[in-house]
C-alpha cells in the first residue's frame, strides 16, 4: 500500500513527467490478503470517488496486531495530493 502512495508522488527528473492520476491506480480497488508463515498482511481500498481513494491495512503475526495503516490519496483539479 506504501508503494501505491509513493508511486503518486512527483519525482524530481529534468525532463518533468506527469503525475499518475487516480484512475490510473484505480486497480488497487478491492480487497488484498498476503500470508507468509505467521505474517498476514491484509488491505482494503475504496473506489475512486469525489476524487478520493481510502485504503486500510493491517498486518498480523502470531495472531498479534503489528502495523496498520489508513491512506487517502486525494486529486485537486486533476493533481494527485497525498
């Protein structure tokens, strides 16, 4: 989910390059679960709507919470903003 956020971030090149737009992430929509051994990491996103995307994650071991996450991308006149 982490990546998902960095990848909408502008990155500094000479030759500037647009920024993704959240149609463009839209495949995230969904539900997500990744198990290694004791570790499952699981994640869940809202379609993009009102120019918005929430996404929610956990990652559990041992049946032990470890980690979350709650992530907004948001688009302003067809910019992304994190």
């Amino acid at each position: 989910m982490l990546a998902a956020a960095v990848a909408l971030l502008p990155t500094p090149h000479i030759h500037a390059q647009a920024a993704p737009r959240l149609d463009q992430v839209s495949w995230l929509t969904g539900c997500w679960e990744a198990t290694n051994g004791p570790r499952t990491i699981e994640e869940r996103w809202m379609a993009p709507r009102g120019g918005s995307m929430i996404g929610v994650g956990r990652t559990v071991r041992d049946n032990t919470l470890r980690d979350y996450e709650l992530v907004l991308l948001t688009e302003k006149d067809g910019a992304p903003r994190i």
